[in-house]
C-alpha cells in the first residue's frame, strides 16, 4: 500500500481512501488524539485512536518524539483545526522516545537552547519552517540562472589566493603543528607542505568564477566560503554560502540590472511556493515582537516585507549622494546615528543603510560608485582616481544585501593597484593573465545566502538559518 506524506493527503484528501503514513509524534491527547508531522509541510495531520482496540503496552510507546508509521481510513474531521484525520486502524512504533529525555516537548523553547540541540531543532516548527524555506531559496537560485543563460561553475575551496584582501582566513595544512620543517629564516617552510605552498580555506570563488565567465560568457557559482573573523554577533558566521555570478560584457549598469531582477525573482519564488511557512514565520515574529520596544519592531510584517522588495523599483543612488542625505538627515543633525556621519569616505554602517532604504526613500536602494579606499583592489577605477565601480543593495531591515562590481579589466591599472596594496603580483599571476589575453568589460556580484534566508524568514540570528553553526568557540556536532 502507498505511503503518502502529510502535505500529500493535506492537499489531495482522498476522504474514504485507506491511507498509510510515517511521521513523528507532535502531541498525543487523552491516549485518543496522535497529532502526526513527517517534514513535508508546517501542518500536522491528526490520527484519532480508539484506545480499546489497542493494547496498554503499545501505547506506552507513543509520546512526543517518537517514529510512527500509521495505517487508517482519511475521514472528514469532526473537529476544529483540521478538514481532515485518520481513523487509525494499525501502528507500527519505528522508534521509541523516552518523555523523560527527549529535549524537544510540546512548549516554547528559547533559540538560545535549540543551538545546544542543534541536531534534534530541525523537529520544532520553526526551524522546519526555516529549512523549507532555505530549500526553496536554493531552487529558486539554480532555476533562475539555469533559465537565464548561466552555467554552474564549482569554484576550489582549497585556495592559495586571498579573494578579500584581509587576511582573516583558515589555513590549510599537513605539517606537523608541533614540529614544522623552518626555513633558513625560521618560518614554516609551506614547500614542505601538501600543496608545496601556503594554502586557506576559500573566502570567495570570484576570482576563479572570473576566469570562467571570460571563456563561457556567464556563470554562477553556489557553495561554502570561510572567514576566520573572531566575531560573536548575530550576522557573522566563520562558514557560510555565497553565490558568486561572474559576466563577461557586463559593465555596472547591467550588473545592477541582473542583481535587482534576480533578487525579484527569488523572493517571488518563495512568496508563490512557501506560503504556509511565511505565513507561520510571520505569526511567530508578530508574537516575538509583542515584548520589544516599540522602536525596535518590524517597519512592516515579513510578507509585506517580501512583497516590498518585489514589488519596488531599487532606487539608484551614487555613494556621494548617499552622503550628502545622510550628513543633512535629521539622525545625523541630533545625534541618533552610532556612527555620524561627517564627511565623504566614510565607510557606511548598517543604521546608514537602513535609513536610505527605511525613511528616505521607502524602498530598495542599490548605492553605486564608492570611495576606492574602501572597497577591493579588483574594482574598476573611475575617470575621478577616486571612485570604483562598485554597488550594493540595501534592504528593509538588513542593510546590504549583495555587494558587487564591474571588475577591473585594464591590465596596467590592476597591476598598480596591486602594488599600492603591497600584494604579491605572483600570487595573482593567473588572475592578471586575463587582462592580458583577450580582456574585457565584466562584473559580478556575491549574495550571502544566509542573509537572504534570514531576510525571506524573518529570523534575528544567522545562527538560526544555517543546519549547523560554525562560529568563534563553536564547532559542535
């Protein structure tokens, strides 16, 4: 007999039919009613027992946590909650669990304590919310580039490049750490190591996505980068996922133009496929925030907040412009920003964003053109000496979302940009070799793919978004 999942019989209810269905316990009331979950959808589906037909021994067996599979006729339900249930028939007890251990009971647990039980979160509904969330995301990001003339590119995550320039990352090694061979000099001699050299965990895979897009035209990379930054907040983790699209004859215009119809698409791709865990996501949030100030709620709830973005056009707005709103706004003028605002080069913080895109322009904003000082060596240079070709898109509730650039493809003035930053031109020799055969005008850009799922979910923590946190002092399970 075929087994169905919960969502399946939810969505077709084939009432009359004999149904079979596997699932764990969420709450089993009065030893009559097995509220059952197997994954597949926020909802449960309630299995009614006539205790009699049962023995004592069997239903013993049966509390919250435990694996059943469950046999029965899918009947109209008779009561509130549910259209319909099934009029259990057989149990099968998969897997026991103990009431007295199992740490994931029917009540409210703190987030704080469902890191600690990070393998056992995924069965509460709200990290099952997350995940089918981020499920869709990913989708909706290989589908959109699959529909649009990419071609997925696995970049190395053994790298002998740092992509960032800063220096925060994890090494790669063989050696003995209690005994390295030394050079003359007394360093760790890396030409004894496993790659002959000095080798990290990835950052980014642009550098090497950039070597593809100049022969296939436009990919994409999707995988983990590393930061070995020692930060304990809530937007930081040492391993996450970046998708990284690279163009060839893209200039910055176009970079932006991709970017905000990507983002568009994706978002909408959740709206019109995950509706029952928004809208679960949503109610949970509106109830987090009853215990908030009042100026640290939501602008809006999380599906207005998604429809927002995909609704709005992105407000285009040089990086001198930005400055010039910001020195002149009323948080600036009083005091209210953390981090005021004074003069041109600043490096903008999260509140500067969040105010552009919040209470000025009450909508997504792409910043463009930033200082050169402050953004990466491989930036295009503008006619100013002053600016690069950069841009970044500012959301709701997050700041930026996405950083990116038209790259630059001068051979002479990489090179000297390369030399002001005292980085080893032999390092990068591979990377300048594109400007030397056949260069041209590209760009990318690279969306943290945690950000976007805490921005689609609403939740606080990055730590929450992602199946297992990697942070400082924590590499657990």
């Amino acid at each position: 007999m075929k087994s169905y999942s919960v969502k399946e019989l939810l969505e077709k209810q084939p009432v009359g039919d004999v149904v079979v269905i596997n699932g764990w316990v969420k709450t089993f009331r009065s030893n009559r009613f097995i509220a059952l979950n197997d994954g597949s959808t926020i909802h449960n589906l309630q299995c009614v027992v006539d205790f009699e037909q049962f023995d004592d021994a069997l239903l013993k067996q049966i509390s919250t946590g435990a694996a059943l599979k469950i046999s029965g006729t899918l009947v109209e339900s008779q009561g509130k909650g549910q259209l319909v249930e099934i009029q259990t028939t057989d149990i099968f007890v998969h897997g026991k669990a103990d009431p007295d251990t199992y740490p994931i009971q029917p009540k409210k647990h703190s987030l704080e304590f469902l890191r600690e039980k990070a393998h056992l979160r995924i069965r509460t509904n709200t990290f099952a919310a997350v995940m089918r969330v981020r499920s869709a995301l990913a989708f909706a990001i290989h589908s959109y580039f699959q529909q649009n003339g990419f071609y997925y590119m696995h970049a190395p995550i053994i790298t002998g490049s740092d992509a960032e320039g800063a220096g925060e990352m994890f090494r790669v090694s063989t050696l003995n750490p209690k005994n390295p061979p030394l050079t003359e000099n007394g360093e760790v001699d890396y030409e004894h190591d496993f790659f002959g050299k000095e080798t990290n965990l990835t950052v980014s895979g642009q550098l090497e996505a950039e070597t593809y897009a100049m022969g296939l035209g436009k990919v994409y990379t999707f995988g983990p980068t590393f930061r070995a930054e020692n930060s304990n907040t809530s937007r930081h983790l040492a391993e996450f996922w970046m998708i990284e699209p690279e163009m060839a004859f893209y200039d910055l215009d176009a970079n932006m133009d991709l970017a905000e119809d990507f983002i568009k698409w994706i978002l909408k791709y959740v709206l019109d496929n995950c509706n029952d865990d928004l809208q679960f996501l949503e109610s949970r949030l509106l109830d987090e925030e009853k215990s908030k100030p009042q100026h640290e709620r939501s602008e809006m709830p999380l599906i207005e907040k998604l429809k927002f973005v995909v609704e709005n056009n992105f407000k285009r707005v040089s990086y001198t412009e930005a400055i010039d709103i910001l020195k002149n706004s009323k948080p600036n003028k009083k005091k209210k920003f953390q981090f005021p605002i004074n003069e041109w080069g600043a490096d903008l913080q999260s509140e500067h964003e969040r105010f552009l895109v919040e209470k000025h322009f009450n909508c997504p904003v792409i910043l463009f053109d930033y200082p050169a000082n402050i953004k990466a060596f491989y930036m295009r240079l503008n006619e100013d000496d002053k600016t690069v070709r950069a841009m970044d898109v500012l959301f709701p509730g997050i700041g930026e979302i996405v950083g990116g650039s038209q790259r630059e493809e001068r051979l002479d003035v990489l090179q000297q940009k390369i030399k002001a930053l005292d980085i080893d031109e032999k390092e990068l020799w591979w990377y300048l070799d594109l400007r030397r055969f056949g260069t041209a005008v590209h760009s990318g850009f690279g969306l943290g793919f945690e950000r976007v799922v805490q921005f689609a979910t609403g939740m606080g923590n990055i730590r929450d978004v992602i199946p297992y946190p990697r942070t400082p002092q924590n590499a657990e399970f």
